[in-house]
C-alpha cells in the first residue's frame, strides 16, 4: 500500500513509509530540480536512494506538467500572452520561456514592431495549439492499446502474413537460381557494395542546394520534458527500473530502455557473430540494404535478390512503432523489451530509440549520454531537461576513458595494408575526391608507424624499436613533429563519418577471408599475400597460409582496425591544452603503441551540463566532493551559487557500526604501509597477527582489502613459509580473489556457502576470511550484507603510482589550471575513493552490523578523516595501540552476535 508522503506543499507518493532521510533526501531533489540547479547527493547503500530519487524526481515532473497544462490551457483560452498583461507575466509563466524579446530600438516605425510582435505571439498561440493536439492524439493512442488487447496481436499476425510472402519469395528466388547461374550478378552486387559511393563535402553540398538544410527535423515528434537517467552497467539499469515497477509511479509513468545493438538485438544472425563490432557493422550494413535508393530498373532487378537475403526482418517500421507505443503504455526493462522484440517481430533497438520523444523517464547507460557522437546517434535531445546520472563516484574516469583513445602497432600495420589493398582493387572506380582522402590516411597511418620506429613496407614482426620506453607528448608537438599538421583532421574525420570508410574496408576484408578463390583481376598476386600478411601479425601465428581445416581456429573478426584509428584521430581533434598523446615503444612493433590520454573531461561535460535544465549527480559515497566541484563543475563554467550538495546520514542505529584506526599491531609495530616498509618481513607478520586476532572475535565473514594483487600474492607466500596461514585457517576458511573475472560468482557462492555452514554447524571454525584488491573485482558492486560482512579490513592505503606518467600529467595540468586545487590533493583523493568504495560493501540495510579497521596510522591524519564517508567520519575511534581496538572490537561483536 503506497503512503501517501506531504513535505510542505509537496506531495511526494512512496509505496512505504519513507525514513526520515529519504524524505529530505525528495525534498532537497524537489527543490534542485525546481530551481533549474546541479546537484550532488550522497545517500550511502541501503538507505532506499533509488526510490528518494525515483518519488523525487518523478513528483517534480507530475507538477511540472499539471503547471504547463494549466499555463497553456490559460493562454489558448485569452489568445493573450504574459507580454500583454500589464502587470507582467501571469502566475507560474517564466517570462523567459514564454515572453518575445522587448522590441529593439532600431528606427522603424511603432505600426512595424507592434505588427511583429503580433505576428510572434499569433505563431507562439499556434505552437502552443499543435502541442496540445499531438499530446492528445498520443493519450488517446495509448489508451486504446491499454483497453484492447486485441490490438497489441493485430500488428503481430500482420507481420506474420508479411513473413510468409517473404519466405515464399525467398522459395521463388531459390528455384530461379537453380535453374540458372546467379553467380555473377550476386559477385558483381558484393563488389558494389564495398566501393565508396561519390563523397561531398559539407561545404559542396551547399553550394549545390543552394545553402537549404535537410528539413527532416520538421517531421520529428516534440520532445516533452523528460527525465534522462543513467548509470554504469545495464544489471545497474535494469535494478532502477525494477524499482519504477514497484513505485507509485510504476503504472503511470512512460519509460523507455536504451541500451546496446549487443543487448537489445533479437536478430540470431547477427547476434550469433558476438563481437559489439561486428553486431554495429551487420546491422547498419543491412540498414544501407533496406533504406537504399535505386533508381534504374535495371538496378532494381538485380538488387531485388540481394535484398531478400541482407536487408533485415525486424526492421519493419509499422512494427517498431506498435513496440514503441506497447514499451510506453507499459514500464519494461531492457530484458522485458527484447521479449517483446521477439514477440512482435519488431527491433527494440530502434523501437525504443523511436519512443524517445514521448517518453517520460529515459533508461541509459553512461555511454549514451556521455559521449556526443552517441546522443546524437541515438536522437536524445538535453535541452531544457533534466539529466539524473546515478552510481557517479567514478564519473570523472568514466568521461576520461570514454574519450581516451589507443592504437597498437598491429593494428596501424593492418589498416594500412587493408586501406592500400583497398584502393589499390578499386582504384579505377573511386572518384577523385575519395582517393584523395583515402591517400591522406594512408600518409597519415604511414607516419604513426614511422613514429613508433617502425616501416609499412616491412613485417612489423621482424621490427624491433632502436629504443623502448615511454614518451608523452602535447598534441602540437606530435603533429608538428611528424609532420602531418597540414592535413585538416577535422575533414579528415568528417570524411570517415560520411563515408563509412571503416564499414566498407571491413566488409573488403571479411569478404576476401571468406572467398576462397580469389576473382581473378591484375591486382590479384598482391591480394594473394593479403592474407598471410594479416594471419602473421596475429600473436602466435605464422606466415603460412590456413588450409580449410584450419578456418575454425582462427582468430574471430574483431571489426576493421580502421574503426579503432578512426577514434584515435578524431581524439587528435582536442584542444591542444586539453590531452597529450603518449608514444610507447615495446620490445616489438607490433607491441608499440599511441595512445590519447584526456587531462580535462569538462570539456566534453560541460556540453551536458549546459544543455540540460538542471543535473542531480548522485552516488552512495561521493566523498570526497571537491573533485566533482573542481574538475567537471567548474570547469564547466558552472558557478558555486548553482551547485547544491546534500549528504544524509545512514539508516542504521550509530552503535551498529564501529570505524577503528588501528595506529600500532599487537607486537606494537608501527602500521605504515609506505612502499618503502610495506614488504618488510615484520610489517606483513604485523597484518598475519592482526588478522589471526580478528579471527577470534568476528563471526561470520571477514573480508580483508590490501592495495595491489602484487601486494597480495607477496604476503601470502610470506605467510605460507611463516605458518601464520595454517593458523588463519583454523578459525576462518581462505578465500582469495581470483583473477579471472568470470570466476568471482564462483569464489562468492562458495564463501558465502562456507559461512551459512559455519553458522549452522558451530565448530572450532566461525567462518571465512576473504582476502581483496581495492579496486578489484570485489571491491564495487558486491554486497557484503549481514553474515558474508561483519569486518572490513583495509591494509595501508591505496595510493595510484605516483610514477605512472599519465598520473604525473594529469597532476601537472590541474597544478597549472587550477592553483587552488594542487595535483597532490589529486592523488589524495583517488586513494581515499577506492578505501570508501571497498569499506562501503558492508552494512547494506537498517538491521545490519559490521566493523570496519583501518591498518594504517595515516589515516588519522585530519585531512584524511574528513575524505571518508560522514556516516563513517563521525563514529570513527582512533587507537594508538592494538590492546584498546581489540577490546573494543571483541566487545561490539560480542554485544551485536548476542544482544540478550
């Protein structure tokens, strides 16, 4: 049964009684997104933050639209805008959205600018009226799917009639061809599929329209105001909209899931090649096939077959639009929609791209929102709305990797064979202006594998770099220095855009790897060794050629190399102040690589951040904050009057938790675990001793974080030969964490098995120790609630190296760009996010308990304590010697495992 919540005049509905901190936590949300503000909230795991933000965010946007409603209806009825009201604009009308521009003094008469003013609010009233006509016409089109059923299978049978025709048409062309040799057309349709089609530069094309714009946008349906939120992982994704389901919300509200080709695709042709790259080339490829214009008969007699067997089934626009009002009338996660994918005979993936513009609630993973190039892609439009971005504690390195950028020496020394074999087969039918463009990435692939020492002419296999090491440079120097700072890389990148040259050298390549034979053609002892040339940069691979036995062993197809180039050189297209570029030459060529490293992720969030109407940045530990403010808000041009922040505490009792800084061991050895002690036989027998203590007195699961798998592995076979690991065992069971990521589900069932037996048997053994990496695989994600978490351990402190070159970077620019922020609070605030992170996989609901010990005397430090978590911060004991902690350790377990 829903409660029915009012904070002020706000009436927030929630399907339970809220805690207290979920109500602020809706109330300050309200307000954030009322005021059109940024906000950054942390509400630590278990305390229900994503129903505060859902009931949140969702009761501002009901108010919202009743407003406008009300507005609207307001105007329509006087036919006056606020302009006209002497007294101003009228109650809740922001004279921004809805009042003309004053008129300008620029000496015509008053009969003129009365006249276009006029003329602005009769073109306002009747925008206004289409608004209202197409919102009434979706409701009244979504209700009737609602209401009858019999509808949602009318489209379905409709399909199923069509897929008949199709398959007796794919029946007909068989037997046609069986009666004569198809073989040709089907060669000579293949071999016009890979030639690139004329190319016009942006600039030519308007020279020849004449400067008109393509005038599709006119035909796109209004976007109403929305909310775009989004997360991580798509496990992340579908948890949120589980969790819309279960609200008040649930029955009322339009929501849709974006996702993958990967994850939505429900064609089994496509999905089966399994590669990301391979499933976007197919499917766009079959796209070009359903959408391509023909316009000689001819063309169209021999197209027709190809037709049948490229062009793809469930692209079938009426039924993409009965998905995309089906996923509308009804809130469906990204599993639910690929079930009715399948059902419907319609793709999701371009079904749920087609519900965008009527959507409430926009379901997304980072990707789609962070990177341009992909919003656009997906037709998603921030401006004026709202953007809730979800689990942001690494947003910062999400934008970094999502814009970073490497190629390996293999990979330049393929495209450029590739591209040359290319142009090369079809030189004679490319136009001037793509061998033009096509002879510009080869120069410049020439001169990227010149860079790494290395000759296009030669097997990068038997090239070796004069010197190995690791260069970094600012992307000026690289291109001054290479010279190739007078190629236009803006064009350049705009040609791969337009041509598809990526997709077209990738179907050459796929298409001559699986033919056999060869078409003979002048060409064709070049061609021949094509091949063997790609098969020897394969690692572990020889020169010779496969026999057809062999097909099966292959490397599968990753996508063209082309494709990964393509992003490095559209990389190369920052600001020069904004990345560097770092050279790294290996033992071998095909080893060495560039990579395009991001110094300023602002300047791709602030294209976010200035669009949308307002932003909530939420997470269950955003300490420490200042990164946030500095990096991305303000260097956004985002002042610090529009950025809120707000932090609520955690549901559970304060004597549920207890954050120990352990300062000394039990044989009163100082814990510092700074590079130069952390490897000293006393300093790991210190951890053994602590840990064998901590066994003792902790029931149930023990989980021990160190700072590296190097670290790691160096005190365990320390404490194989000390014997301090045979005495670990007798009290708890050891589990490590593996290094192989499809083997964590394995290690965690088996460690939770270990304590739910340990609990029912009660033996000499309490438990299980687990023993982790920060940063790990078990160090985000994973719930250590109750029994599987009752002590969280973190030995020393995190701290990134301090001698990786990019980190040395990155803390050089922000030293330079913002004098107030110092890269060394950088390196302090990377480790205390990891050390929140991992100590945040305990204590994940109200009844929960757990303690929390941090080995190092570091942490004491105030500068440190304050990076940490409030809820964490203001309970947190420091202990200068073992004896007090353990006392107080075995005391709270003792008290919490046996509260009689």
């Amino acid at each position: 049964m829903a409660d029915q919540i009012q904070e002020g005049s706000i009436h927030f509905p929630f399907p339970y009684t809220p805690y207290s901190i979920q109500k602020d936590f809706m109330a300050e949300l309200y307000r954030v997104l009322e005021a059109g503000k940024i906000g950054i909230f942390e509400s630590p795991t278990g305390t229900g933050k994503s129903l505060s933000l859902i009931c949140g965010a969702l009761s501002w946007l009901r108010d919202f639209e009743q407003k406008k409603q009300l507005e609207e209806a307001r105007l329509l009825t006087t036919g006056i805008t606020p302009s006209d009201h002497s007294e101003g604009s009228p109650p809740h009308v922001s004279t921004s959205q809805w009042a003309p521009d004053a008129p300008k003094s620029t000496g015509e008469p008053d009969w003129i600018a009365q006249f276009v003013q006029k003329k602005e609010e009769k073109d306002r009233i009747d925008r206004l009226r289409d608004e209202q006509i197409k919102r009434k016409k979706r409701e009244e089109r979504l209700q009737q799917m609602r209401h009858n059923a019999h509808l949602k299978y009318a489209a379905k049978r409709t399909r199923q009639e069509e897929e008949e025709m199709e398959r007796l048409l794919h029946l007909s062309k068989e037997m046609l061809a069986a009666a004569g040799s198809g073989q040709p057309d089907e060669e000579l349709g293949r071999e016009e599929e890979l030639v690139l089609a004329e190319y016009e530069s942006d600039e030519e094309k308007k020279t020849v329209s004449g400067g008109q714009e393509d005038d599709d946008e006119d035909l796109e349906e209004e976007h109403v105001t929305k909310i775009y939120y989004c997360s991580r992982t798509h496990s992340q994704l579908m948890q949120f909209v589980h969790e819309v389901q279960k609200s008040p919300f649930g029955k009322e509200t339009r929501l849709i899931s974006l996702g993958s080709r990967q994850n939505l695709c429900v064609n089994e042709e496509v999905k089966r090649l399994g590669s990301v790259h391979l499933i976007n080339d197919r499917c766009l490829e079959m796209q070009k096939n359903k959408h391509e214009k023909k316009n000689k008969e001819e063309e169209k007699a021999k197209r027709r077959k190809m037709e049948i067997r490229t062009s793809c089934p469930f692209y079938n626009y009426e039924q993409m639009q009965f998905l995309r009002d089906e996923v509308l009338v009804e809130v469906k996660d990204i599993e639910q929609l690929v079930k009715l994918g399948k059902e419907t005979q319609a793709c999701p993936y371009y079904g749920s791209r087609f519900a965008i513009p009527s959507a409430q609630l926009v379901v997304l993973p980072y990707q789609m929102l962070l990177h341009a190039a992909t919003r656009q892609a997906a037709g998603i439009k921030l401006q004026g709305q709202v953007v809730i971005i979800d689990e942001a504690h690494n947003l910062i390195d999400s934008i970094t990797s999502i814009h970073s950028a490497e190629v390996s020496g293999s990979q330049l020394f393929q495209a450029h064979s590739q591209l040359s074999q290319y142009m090369e087969r079809y030189r004679k039918l490319l136009k001037a202006k793509n061998l033009m463009y096509i002879k510009q990435i080869l120069y410049l692939l020439e001169k990227f594998v010149t860079v790494l020492g290395g000759n296009v002419k030669q097997n990068p296999n038997t090239q070796n770099p004069s010197q190995t090491g690791t260069e970094l440079k600012t992307i000026n120097d690289f291109l001054f220095q290479n010279q190739i700072d007078n190629i236009n890389l803006f064009k350049v990148q705009r040609y791969f855009e337009k041509s598809m040259i990526s997709r077209k050298l990738f179907g050459f390549t796929k298409e001559y790897d699986a033919v056999s034979i060869l078409p003979p053609f002048k060409e064709q002892s070049k061609l021949a060794g094509f091949q063997n040339f790609l098969q020897s940069l394969q690692p572990g691979t020889g020169a010779a050629p496969s026999s057809p036995g062999e097909d099966e062993s292959r490397p599968p197809w990753l996508g063209s190399p082309l494709m990964q180039i393509e992003s490095f050189l559209a990389a190369l297209t920052t600001a020069n102040q904004d990345g560097r570029i770092i050279v790294s030459k290996q033992g071998s060529l095909g080893q060495s690589s560039l990579r395009f490293l991001l110094l300023n992720p602002a300047v791709h969030f602030a294209q976010v951040v200035k669009e949308c109407r307002a932003m909530i940045i939420a997470g269950g530990t955003m300490q420490p904050v200042a990164d946030f403010r500095e990096q991305l808000l303000e260097c956004s041009g985002i002042g610090t009057e529009r950025v809120i922040e707000f932090s609520c505490g955690h549901v559970i009792p304060p004597d549920n938790i207890l954050p120990i800084v352990l300062c000394s061991g039990p044989s009163n050895q100082q814990l510092e675990f700074i590079y130069q002690k952390r490897e000293l036989p006393q300093m790991m027998d210190e951890i053994g001793r602590i840990l064998c203590n901590l066994c003792n007195v902790v029931p149930g699961g023990l989980v021990c974080f160190f700072p590296s798998y190097e670290y790691l592995h160096k005190v365990q076979a320390h404490w194989e030969q000390s014997g301090l690991l045979t005495r670990l065992a007798v009290k708890k069971k050891i589990f490590k964490e593996p290094n192989r990521a499809n083997q964590v589900e394995q290690v965690l069932t088996e460690y939770s098995k270990c304590i739910k037996r340990c609990s029912q048997v009660k033996g000499v053994m309490t438990g299980a120790l687990l023993l982790s990496v920060v940063g790990g695989k078990m160090s985000e994600g994973i719930n250590f609630s109750d029994d599987l978490g009752r002590c969280v351990v973190m030995v020393g402190m995190p701290y990134p190296n301090i001698k990786s070159l990019e980190l040395q970077e990155k803390m050089a620019y922000l030293d330079q760009t913002r004098p107030n922020s110092p890269g060394k609070s950088l390196i302090e605030n990377l480790c205390m996010k990891a050390v929140n992170q991992s100590i945040g996989r305990a204590i994940r609901h109200q009844q929960d308990f757990a303690s929390i010990v941090l080995l190092d005397q570091r942490y004491s430090r105030p500068s440190i304590l304050a990076k940490l978590p409030g809820w964490i911060r203001d309970q947190v004991e420091i202990k200068a010697t073992f004896g007090p902690a353990f006392a107080a350790l075995r005391k709270f377990h003792r008290e919490k495992s046996d509260p009689s």
